[in-house]
C-alpha cells in the first residue's frame, strides 16, 4: 500500500513514518523542506515537496497514492488564528478534494479532542455537540474540517475515516513538558482530568483505520484506559506545587477532558498498548 503522510516531521508523524516502514509500507511524505526530513529520508520515506497553503502543490503529491494520512495542522499554542483556520480547515478539504479526484481510495484525518465541550454528563461519545463556533480557532477549525469531510463521504461516497486524538505523549515528546505551563497560565483545576494516549496507540488506532473495511464516514475517539488528573500529571515531573493555588473551588465537570473509546474496540479490535501513564513510566517509554 502507497501511503501519503502529512506532518511527517511533527510530534505525531515524526514517530508514526518509522512504524509505517517498519510494516512495510510504501510511505511519502509531504513536506515543504526536504531537509528537515532527513531522518525519515534515511529510514526510507520518499519527500514529495508541497504545501497546505498551496493547493496547486497537492494533486501531484496525492498522485499514485492508495490512501492519504492527514497528520499536518497549526495546534492551540499558535496565535495566528487565520493560519490555523486556513491549514485545519481549508488545507485539510484541498487535500482531501486533490485526493478524491487522484483515485486515493481512503483518507484518514486526525482530529483532536478538543472538539467537546463539557456537560455531556459523562465520558465524551463521538456523535456529542460540538461547537463549530468555538472561539478556540484549533478547536473549531478541526470540526469544520471534520463535517465538510464527512460531507464528501455522504455526498460523494469519499472513504473517509476520522480520528479524534487525546492528549498524545510518549516516545520522548516534549508535549508534557510544553503542557505545564499552560495549565498554570489557564488557572486549570488540580482535580480535572485529561485522556492521554501513547504514540504507540496512536499508530495502532491509525493502522486500524487504514486497513479496516466499512469505516467510511466513521469519527473514532483513542485514548488510553486511565485519564490522569492534572495534579497527578504536574506532580509527576515534579511541577504541581507551583501549578496550582492552594484554594480551590469545586470541580465542576468531573467528566470533561474524558473521552468514551468503545467504538473504536468495538470496531476495530483496538485494545491499548500502553493503557495509563503510569504504564508508559514504569515501562520508561515517555
């Protein structure tokens, strides 16, 4: 299978393209700078130069592929709002249309958890409200992609499968690390919690949705089986005494932050590699 990833050189994809190798898969990557790629390059990758922001550049990258995984965005910690708009969403359609109209026969979209607000009164489902009007541009941006791709599936019969990610750690990604800070800034309770998954279970969730038949139009959650606290997480890189205030009031959602996985082992098969942080420390995978 000819595989054509996006974000190849990011947190997710920078440890997903290896895994692909590995499998044996015929993988390109698409980049706007060869030279960051060398890595992936050495480990047998093919760099195809293009650019979200260029949509002339994607139906030659697309070209010859048997299925597109769309990896590559602008996160929350970025300000430029119409730059994340203008790569989640409008770079993820032109993709996915240069896709369509190549022959690729399944596209995968990886989006984010932070689509759910709070008070669903219980762990997150993929078929809960979300925002499209979100004021947070990643959040909002990411379900404006996901309903125009869904869209092309109904409309159009495009294989389109989405998964939306937890908080993505291991592998030695700073992403903890980048994460403390903002807790604090935001004044985050210490009791709320977070589902985090390994990027292990990222790339199983992925392989699945790759090779899976009758996903077309599915939305998929992956998280771990153990959403951690955020003392919890603080305390275990030695940061909680200067993250929280020492009042607080009560937590308001206790469920916000978690997501309900059973569709994806419902359907899938998908059981955890790594099923808790405190797994993936002991196993010193972080």
């Amino acid at each position: 299978m000819k595989i054509l990833v996006t974000g190849a050189t990011g947190k997710v994809g920078s440890r997903l393209v290896p895994r692909l190798i590995a499998k044996g898969y015929d993988v390109s990557i698409l980049v706007r700078d060869i030279a960051k790629a060398g890595g992936l390059i050495e480990l047998g990758a093919t760099p195809i130069t293009g650019d979200l922001f260029e949509p002339a550049t994607l139906p030659a990258a697309v070209s010859g592929m048997d299925a597109v995984i769309h990896l590559a965005a602008l996160f929350r910690t970025f300000t430029d709002n119409e730059g994340i708009v203008k790569t989640n969403r409008e770079g993820s359609i032109a993709l996915a249309q240069a896709a369509q109209e190549a022959g690729v026969k399944r596209f995968v979209f990886t989006s984010t958890s932070n689509v759910y607000g709070s008070g669903y009164h219980r762990p997150a489902k993929e078929d809960e409200q979300v925002d499209v009007n979100d004021p947070r541009a990643y959040s909002s941006s990411k379900i404006a992609a996901e309903r125009e791709l869904i869209g092309m599936q109904q409309n159009q019969g495009f294989d389109v499968r989405i998964l939306r990610l937890g908080f993505v750690y291991g592998d030695k990604d700073p992403h903890i690390a980048e994460i403390i800070p903002y807790i604090k800034k935001l004044n985050m309770h210490s009791g709320s919690r977070m589902h985090m998954v390994h990027h292990l279970d990222v790339a199983q969730a992925l392989i699945l949705l790759l090779t899976t038949e009758g996903l077309d139009g599915e939305i998929f959650n992956v998280a771990d089986d153990a959403p951690i606290t955020f003392y919890e997480l603080a305390e275990s890189v030695g940061k909680a005494a200067d993250t929280f205030d020492e009042i607080e009031g009560p937590l308001k959602d206790p469920f916000h932050g978690v997501q309900d996985i059973s569709k994806l082992r419902r359907k899938t098969g998908f059981r955890p590699l790594v099923p808790s942080y405190y797994v993936a420390r002991d196993l010193d995978i972080l």
